[in-house]
C-alpha cells in the first residue's frame, strides 16, 4: 500500500496508538512472567524497545541463555510479526474507522481480535517454550 492510500486510510494516525497498546500488553506479560517466576535468573524476562525491524518493534530477552525474539508491525504488508519474518496476524483500521486493530482471517472472513490475544500469539511459545515439559 502506497502513502496516499495510507493516509487516506488513517494509518499513520491509528497505527501509533496499537503500537503503544501492544507494548503495554508485551509489558503486561514479562512483569507477570516475572512476577510469577519469583524474577528466577534463568527464567526472567525483559522487553526493551529496538530498531532492526523498523520503528514499531519491540525485544523480547531471556536473561539466560541470551535469546530473544523481535514483535514488530511490518507497515508495508500490515502485519504483526516476529522476527526473521513469521507472520502472527493482520492488523487494519476498524469498520467504523475510529481505530485500528489485529485481526485474523478465518473461513468465515477476518474479525478483530483484542490487542492481548495478539501478544499471546506473538509470545506466548518464546516465554513458555523452555518451561514445558520434554515430551516422552
């Protein structure tokens, strides 16, 4: 999508606004990690803003082992996705065109999704992956 179809989308205006609302869920979801965790030294968790895949792009960090993975909103396909380039879902501006929001498509067609459910999906195997159990 070019700059005018952007800005005639409101993309520019509403994009920031999801952006900060992703950040804050990402937030959300280390501290109560942590929290959970009792901030245990191999399991604590950081988020900390970065620039390698664009302006709205976020690290996730282990404290041990020095992994992490990159959310970001790829602007030019609009989607959210972790780094190198794994799509989680779209995102796009409401039908009342108030805001923007994530959304996935299904059979049926694309919804919105809330802004939390979008974390999950980006995160959830990163934070979890080493604290299941090893399989049988």
């Amino acid at each position: 999508m070019g700059w005018v179809k952007d800005r005639l989308t409101n993309y520019p205006q509403f994009t920031p606004k999801l952006w900060d609302e992703l950040k804050d869920s990402i937030g959300v979801a280390v501290m109560e990690f942590n929290d959970s965790t009792s901030n245990a030294a191999d399991n604590h968790l950081e988020a900390k803003d970065c620039t390698s895949m664009g302006k709205y792009c976020r690290r996730v960090s282990k404290a041990y082992g020095a992994v992490s993975v990159e959310v970001f909103l790829d602007e030019a396909t609009k989607m959210l996705k972790i780094a190198p380039d794994v799509s989680i879902c779209g995102y796009r501006i409401r039908p009342d065109r108030a805001a923007a929001e994530f959304f996935k498509d299904t059979p049926e067609g694309p919804f919105g999704i809330p802004v939390e459910e979008a974390c999950r999906m980006a995160i959830e195997e990163f934070i979890f992956k080493p604290l299941s159990k090893p399989s049988a």
